[in-house]
C-alpha cells in the first residue's frame, strides 16, 4: 500500500549520461512535486505539477526536464549529468496547494 | 524571500530528558508551517502542520506550537526511537513549494 513510490533507489552513472527517474502515487492527489537534497541534507523544490500543469519551476539547469503522462506520475529526466547532480532526490505530493504534501523513499543519485 | 532557520543543528538527549527544537521563519503570508521527521536513508515522514499563531498540536511524546515569528517541536520524554533528523518547512501563500529549514538531527541516547 505504498502512497509514494520511486525508481529506482539508487542510480550510478558516469558524467555525460543521460537518466530518469520515476515517480507514482496512488493517493489519488493532484499535485506532484520534485525536491533535491543535497549533500549538507538541505532539501529544495525543483519543480511542481498540478494537473499535469508545470506551475513551479525553479532555477535548474535545462538538462533538467519534468514529465508529467498523468496526475499519478511524474518522471523527472537528466541530460548530460555532471558530477554536482550527484544528490538524494525526492518525490512528493499533494491535494492542491496549502495541504500535507507526502513523500516518496528517495532516488540516491550518484555521477562518477 | 522566505527563511526558515532551525536550531540547533544537532541535538544530544539522555531518554527521559525533555527538550525543545526551534524553527524561526521570514515568509511573506504563511500559508502553513509544517514539521516532518527524516529517518537515515528515507523520505520525509509528514508529522505536523500548523496554521495560526496561537495553534498547538500533540502527537505521542511530540508536541508543534506557532507564533509570528516561529515555531517549537516539544519533546517530552524522548526515547531512542525518537532519534532522526526533524525538518521545518513554510508554504506561502502565493505558491505551492515547501521552504525547509536545515533540520536539527536528533540522537537520544539509552
């Protein structure tokens, strides 16, 4: 009965590739969203989904890209990994804006 | 912009001592102050949220107040299981991001 879920867990990957990470939640929420944390343990939005509507968008790298197919997903994808991606990152979600927002176990990425 | 500052960083119980966490906040219209607890290794696990100043709330040996200007995570009795990383975190009005603080990690000691 898992609400959040990612993968994978843990991801080792050279520089210069490209990745995904996974995100599902069956909680039924509207809301998704993407933290990173990195490695002083400080965790901060990347981006937000409401709907499928990219609504927060912070300021990331463009080799960052979200993907939203539906409300219970959201893929995040990383182009061209450089060795400061390397960070824990976090799926979360939530009913709309101003309520608990859920998260998932974490994606340990790691670029070599 | 919205700050959120915790302290302290690190935090050394005996079991059975209580003690206090601080979470002080800038925010321009809080919408709602949330606490959560991170155990090594795993996601944000959602304890608390707190709306107005004024507001408390009890959960076990934990127990959230809020004011204006900050918030307070009340741990009465701890036990070693109450060990983990505890992290503050603002929404604004105006958005739908969670700010946190840098969290005070918690070890209680038998």
């Amino acid at each position: 009965d898992t609400a959040v879920s990612q993968t994978p867990k843990y991801l080792v990957t050279q520089m210069g590739n490209d990745k995904s990470i996974k995100c599902e939640q069956n909680l039924g929420h509207d809301t998704m969203y993407w933290y990173k944390q990195d490695s002083k343990k400080f965790l901060k939005i990347m981006f937000s989904y409401n709907n499928k509507e990219l609504i927060i968008n912070e300021t990331v790298p463009n080799r960052f890209s979200p993907k939203s197919p539906d409300k219970a997903h959201l893929n995040l994808h990383i182009n061209s990994l450089e060795l400061g991606d390397s960070a824990v990152y976090f799926c979360a979600s939530s009913q709309s804006s101003g309520n608990t927002q859920y998260f998932g176990p974490g994606t340990r990425l790691t670029v070599l | 912009e919205d700050q959120v500052t915790q302290s302290p960083e690190a935090l050394r119980l005996q079991e059975g001592e209580s003690s206090s966490l601080n979470c002080s906040y800038t925010v321009s219209g809080l919408r709602g102050l949330f606490w959560y607890r991170q155990d090594p290794g795993k996601g944000p696990e959602f304890l608390f949220t707190l709306y107005s100043a004024g507001e408390e709330k009890e959960k076990e040996r934990l127990k959230a107040t809020l004011t204006k200007k900050e918030s307070f995570l009340h741990i009465t009795a701890p036990k070693p299981e109450d060990s983990a990383t505890y992290l503050c975190a603002v929404q604004a009005n105006s958005g739908y991001a969670l700010n946190f603080g840098k969290g005070t990690s918690l070890l209680v000691t038998p």
